[in-house]
C-alpha cells in the first residue's frame, strides 16, 4: 500500500481499528515530508468522528513525543545501528523514528515497538521490512547506558540542533543552557487567564473541578490557572464556553501587565491575533480603553474576533493590517504592545516543530521584519506614551540586543524599570533584578515553570 496524503477517510479507518501506531506513523509523515505543523494535523484529525478519549490521548504523545525527540532518535540510530536516517527513503526513515522513540522514550515494551513498527512497514514498505526490523533491533538491544542521551553531548541530551543548542550555550552559559534546553523536553503546563471582576479564583477553580479538570494556581499572576485536563480538552468545558477564561501562557500574560494600562488609554496592539494579550489589555482596562488590535492575517484576526465574542469584550476594535506599514492607523496611542514575529524558541516544548524547522539562517531573516515592526510601532507612540517589546524566543539576539539597537536609533525612547510592575511573586536573583532594573525581563521555563518570554517597556520622552 503507497503512503498517501492523510485523508478523513484514511483517519476514520483507522480510529474504527485502533492503530494508534500507523495513525501516528501517517501523521508523521505529513510532518516530516509534506511539511505540515503537529498541531494542524492533529486539527485535521480532531474533526473525524471517533479520534477522541484514549485514542486521541495515545496518538497526540506519540507524535509530539517523536517530533520532540527527532534530534535525540536520528544521533542515536546513527550511534547505534550505524545508519544515518537522512540517507533512507521516506516512509521507513519516519517509522524509524517512531519505533525508537517508543524504545528509547516511552514505556512501550521494546519487542512491542519493533513488532509492530514492522508490521505497519510490511505493509507500506514491504521491501524496507527488514532494514526497519534490523535498524529497531539493534536499537532494542543496546545497552542502558547507549540508550540513555544524556551520556552524550549537550545538544543531544536536550534533542536540539547542534546550531539552536549553540544559541542557548552564547547566550546563557554552559551550565543554564544545559537546564534550559532539558525543561524544553518536559511536558508543558496548560495555564488558562480569567477576569477576576466576573468570576473569583475559587469559583472557576470549583466549576472546573466540577467537570473532573485539576486545577491549581499558576507561578506568580493571580489571575492564572494551572490545569491538568486527564486528556479532556479544556474548551469542551462550559467555564470557557461560556467565557470566563482564555487558554494562555502566565509568561504571555505578564507582558500586559507589566504594560500597565489604563482605563482611558488609547492602545494599539500589533500583531495581535489570537488575541490573548489584547483581550487581557481589555481586563485590565474594566473594558474602557479605546483598542485597535491588528494583525496581517485575515483568518487569524477571526480567531481574535471569536475570542472577543466569546469573552463578552466590546471595547476592542479589529483591523487587518501589516505592521511593518503602520500608515493606514490613524493617530498616536498612549501604549503600543508589539509582540513581534520571533524564531519561537521559548515555545518548543509545545511547539516542537520548531526543533525541525528553525535554522539560524531563518533566525536572521526575521531580524529585518523585527527592525521594521519596531520602528512602525515607535511611530505610533504619542510623548509620555509606553511601548511594550515582547518576543515568545529566548534568543538575546532577537530580545535585549534587538532593544539595545533600537535605542540606539530612536533618542526619544528609553527603557524603564519593569520592579514597580512585576507581581509579588516572581522569582528574583540578582540577575534579574539587574535585567529589570534595565527595563527587561526573561521568563526561562527551568525557573520560572513556564514559556521562554521576553519583555522590555520602553517610554517616549520626546
């Protein structure tokens, strides 16, 4: 049978069967060889009737699970089984994968992994049966130590490419690199942010517990939640149905709050979908300051709408715009959040494509985009007026340098203390405490429990 394209048809099949491992072993390769997103396919298969409960749970932690480790697998095949997976077709090079990411990774029995993996490949593959039989015995076979990556070097041990592991090492030292990259391998926690004047922390946590979801408080904001869902999405439930709370990152949700806004700015939130700083700006706000939310993606600034309907917030005016060509927005605005386009390296343990797709290559060709989207959204700050810099990248080329070159070029701005603007209980050493001082923050998902963030607030003075 030929590998193709993942159809609703092929998914539903496969659901009426149970096989998790060739559903999963399809997904993959749309990932790896027709260049789709995780999250997207896993989209395409959430809407085939069947792909839910144990099912979806197994198929999800496999394929973030492989993707994860891709990095991790490919050294290892090639320091085990002596072959190098780039220079194998497709479809076994994918089951590979898959198989040792079962041996190595998860608690699948390694006779089990190799049986079955061979089983899918006899019958798509048949003539590279006994090459993904060979490859995943000798893999099964090796000894604890072979298996175990942290016994091999830094950027395996974190299954990050050699060049973003060497970003990570520049700018943070050998040792914090080291911390970082592994909490990037760690699966990470689902935070969700509610408006404290319509619904209290206890009432939504007791709503949630309700519908069976474990809920705990986040690390420092007092309006974030912890969820742990048991595999039941959390926008099945009523609470979010019904719109007292939005699915967000507590880094994410720091940067409008270290914005500090008031009830009668005037704000301009660029590159704003799907919404998660702009609704939490309307918050904030007791929905009376006057917000233009753009973004360049039409389909994404729906996603923003849906969110605004949803969390019942009318102060927010949308508009399809590029920020790198701020001309058609009218006036200047009393704060300006420009959470710019970045190479997303704080967002891998959820994102894990990007262990796959990143290069330092693309890393520089954002750089030009960042410059521009800056320089429009100075542009639109009024004299006395805030600008907030925020990047999802934990790249201090893309965060504290980008900041540092745009001061340089831009007299009217200086960066201020982010201490009278940080909540109580964020953690602090003297590092941070220096950084802040400086107008910037950091959030490191080994300390902080969440996103790799970055955060400046910038003032206009003239």
């Amino acid at each position: 049978m030929a590998v193709t394209d993942l159809n609703n048809r092929t998914i539903a099949e496969l659901c009426r069967a149970g096989n998790v491992r060739e559903l999963t072993a399809l997904m993959l390769h749309e990932v790896y060889e027709n260049g789709a997103y995780s999250n997207l396919v896993l989209k395409k298969c959430d809407k085939v009737k069947g792909f839910t409960g144990s099912l979806s749970r197994a198929v999800r932690a496999m394929l973030y699970g492989t993707v994860t480790y891709t990095c991790s697998i490919d050294f290892m095949v090639r320091h085990i089984a002596k072959r190098d997976l780039n220079e194998l077709d497709p479809f076994p090079r994918t089951l590979i994968r898959l198989g040792s990411w079962q041996i190595l990774f998860s608690d699948t029995p390694g006779f089990a992994a190799v049986s079955e993996t061979v089983d899918i490949a006899g019958k798509y593959c048949p003539r590279a049966k006994g090459l993904v039989n060979a490859v995943l015995r000798r893999v099964n076979e090796a000894s604890d130590d072979e298996k175990d990556i942290d016994n091999y070097r830094p950027d395996v041990a974190c299954s990050l490419p050699n060049e973003l592991y060497g970003i990570l090492k520049r700018d943070y030292g050998k040792d914090r690199a080291l911390s970082v990259g592994k909490a990037f391998l760690k699966i990470p926690v689902l935070t969700i942010r509610f408006d404290p004047s319509r619904i209290s922390a206890e009432e939504l946590k007791k709503r949630l517990a309700d519908e069976s979801f474990t809920v705990t408080p986040g690390s420092f904001l007092d309006e974030v939640l912890t969820v742990a869902t048991g595999g039941t999405s959390i926008e099945d439930s009523k609470a979010y149905q019904e719109g007292l709370f939005i699915v967000q990152n507590e880094a994410a949700a720091l940067a409008s709050v270290i914005a500090s806004p008031k009830d009668d700015d005037r704000i301009l939130d660029c590159c704003a979908a799907p919404g998660g700083k702009t609704t939490h700006l309307a918050e904030i706000t007791h929905h009376k300051a006057d917000i233009l939310a753009l973004d360049s993606s039409s389909s994404r600034l729906e996603l923003l709408k849906d969110n605004l309907k949803r969390l019942k917030i009318d102060n927010v005016r949308t508009m399809t715009a590029d920020s790198t060509d701020l001309s058609t927005v009218e006036g200047n605005f009393d704060l300006v959040l420009c959470d710019a386009p970045c190479s997303g390296l704080g967002i891998i343990g959820r994102k894990p494509d990007i262990r796959l797709n990143m290069t330092y290559e693309k890393i520089s060709s954002i750089a030009d985009v960042q410059r521009r989207i800056l320089d429009q959204a100075a542009s639109k700050v009024k004299c006395g007026g805030t600008l907030i810099y925020c990047t999802c990248t934990v790249n201090k080329d893309e965060n504290e340098r980008r900041v540092e070159e745009f001061l340089q070029s831009h007299d009217g701005f200086k960066a201020v203390s982010l201490m009278p603007f940080l909540p109580e209980h964020i953690i602090m050493d003297d590092d941070r405490r220096s950084s802040a001082m400086q107008g910037h923050i950091t959030l490191l998902p080994d300390v902080d429990g969440c996103d790799g963030f970055f955060i400046a607030r910038l003032e206009r003075s003239i």
